[in-house]
C-alpha cells in the first residue's frame, strides 16, 4: 500500500490513463504540481505582505531594489527585465510605489531621458519586515513537510530543472 498521500494531480493523471494509456505524463506529474504549489504558497505569501498595504507585485518591485544593495537604485527599464514586466506594468507599480513614499524616481545625472528609481527609508523598513513575514510563511510549509536534507535535495532537483528550461528565468 502507497503510504502517500493523494492529491488532485493524481486524480487528473488517472483521468488521462484512461482515455489515452499511451501517454507518459511524468512531465505533468512534475510540472502540475509545481504549478499548484507555486500558486497556493504564491496565495499564502500575499496574504502575509497585505499588513503592509503592498501587493506581492509590489514587494518584487521593492524587495528588488533592496537586493542591488546601498544606495538601492535601479533604472526603471533595469526593475522591468528583472521582474519581466513590461513598461506600462512597471509604470503603474511605481506610481503606487512612490504615492505611498516607499520610492522615489529621479533623473538619471548621466543620461537626461532616464530615470533613478530608488528606495526610500520608509521602503527600506517595510521591505525588510515583509520579506521576513512572506520568508516565515515559507518556511513554515516547508519545514512541516520535509526534512533538512529533503529540502535541499527538493531545492537541488528544482535548480537543475530549471537551469534547463527554455525561457526566462
């Protein structure tokens, strides 16, 4: 007897077993399951940055910047190609952004039509504490279904899978 637990993926893998036994879906067995936890944690972490008025777009945008490291700067079109945004998406989330006091955009001292969009004191606290909240979530998940070493075998098995997939990353 298969002492694992049954999910929704099983069900639809069966499904397709039946209609068409010639397929091998150990692709979608992988991939569904990534989607649906990617989703569902994706669901959770939001949840954790909505105390700090920010949408977990919107943390990207932030928590970006607080990764480039002092002075937390970034050109607009350098936020876009990171979080793989258009112009007009990235346009919309650093208005809010910098209503709210977390950014502010300048001019660019070396090329007049650019633009800085850098961190504020203000942003750099509330990134520092939602990163911790949506980093507690996770962990927590985590950490109640796999041990150290299966985590990072998991962690392993999913860089090398992505390493190889075409398309950003």
């Amino acid at each position: 007897m298969n002492a694992e637990p049954r999910d929704a993926v099983d069900a639809i893998i069966e499904q397709w077993a039946q209609v068409r036994p010639d397929l091998d879906t150990t692709a979608m067995e992988v991939f569904g399951r990534i989607y649906r936890i990617a989703r569902a944690m994706g669901d959770r972490v939001e949840k954790a940055y909505a105390p700090y008025g920010i949408s977990r777009g919107e943390f990207d945008v932030l928590a970006t910047l607080r990764r480039s490291g002092e002075p937390y700067t970034l050109s607009p079109r350098r936020l876009s190609a990171t979080l793989m945004l258009t112009t007009g998406g990235m346009t919309g989330r650093l208005d809010k952004l910098e209503r709210a006091g977390l950014l502010r955009r300048s001019p660019d001292p070396h090329d007049r039509r650019g633009l800085h969009v850098t961190l504020t004191d203000k942003g750099l606290r509330l990134i520092d504490e939602a990163v911790g909240a949506g980093l507690a979530i996770q962990t927590e998940a985590l950490s109640t279904l796999l041990d150290a070493e299966q985590a990072d075998q998991l962690a392993g098995l999913l860089r090398k899978l992505l390493a190889g997939t075409p398309g950003p990353q």
